[in-house]
C-alpha cells in the first residue's frame, strides 16, 4: 500500500512540473504572438527572419553609402588658413592678404592678394599634398598654409 502511495505523490509531482512547464511555454507563446490575430507562430518567425534579413542588407547598404560620403567628403575643402600682412614696409596697414583652402590631403589653391597704392594685384597657386605644383609658395604663404592645417 506504501508503494502505490509512494508511485502516486511521485506522479502528482510529475503532474505538477509538467503543468508549471507546459504554462510556462503557453506564456511565452502568448507573448511571441502577442497583437497578431490569426496567424500561426511559424508565419509569425518567418516574417520576423525576412525582416532581419531585410535590416541586414539596409545596414550594408548605408554602410557603403557611409564610406563613399567619407570617401568623397576628403576632397572637399577641410581646412581654411588666412593670413593679413603688409608686403611694402613703406605703406600703412595689413590691407593684403593669402587664404589657403586646402582639403584632407592638403592639395587646393592659396589665394593671394597684394595691395599696393598702384592697385591690388590677385595670384593664385595650386597646392598639392601640402607643396607648390607650378611657382614656389612664398613664406607669407607657407605660413598660411600652415595656419590651415592647425
């Protein structure tokens, strides 16, 4: 008679802990299927792995679309230097001036402009990678050169 007792509170707790996890499970369910109506937890997963794969090709896409803007962005004026000096010693005043534009890699043009008494006078010079192509730069306008790269 013991054993029969013995086999039965054995099965109630069986019972029990199948109940707690068949209810767990039921809870989860519910929760995954949570707001859709009609529809089977297979339905439900296949559409939530065509979304991600859908988010994955998206997240590749903007990346490259990020990497060609970077790319892109680097040839573009970055760095500004102006400099005002008096080139004559003889007349009053800072009136002339050199203003660099040069981008990441420092290649662009320094723009010069020399005020005399005769008149202003306009150079400009094409820089690449931080040198002078075709006239050597003067150091006013290695100085500003400089100032843009800061």
């Amino acid at each position: 008679m013991q054993i029969i007792w013995v086999i039965i509170s054995l099965l109630l707790v069986w019972l029990a802990l199948l109940t707690f996890l068949y209810w767990k499970l039921f809870s989860h369910y519910n929760t995954l299927t949570k707001g859709v109506e009609g529809q089977s937890l297979q339905t439900i997963l296949d559409r939530l792995v065509r979304d991600v794969e859908l988010s994955k090709k998206d997240i590749a896409f903007l990346r490259n679309t990020c990497d060609k803007i970077e790319q892109d962005g680097r040839l573009h004026i970055q760095k500004i230097g102006l400099l005002r000096f008096n080139p004559f010693k003889d007349t009053g005043g800072d009136q002339s001036f050199i203003l660099s534009l040069v981008d990441g890699q420092d290649t662009g043009v320094v723009i010069s402009g020399l005020y005399s008494r005769a008149g202003t006078r306009w150079y400009a010079k094409k820089v690449v990678k931080g040198n002078a192509v075709d006239h050597q730069l003067s150091d006013e306008e290695k100085q500003a050169l400089k100032e843009a790269r800061r």
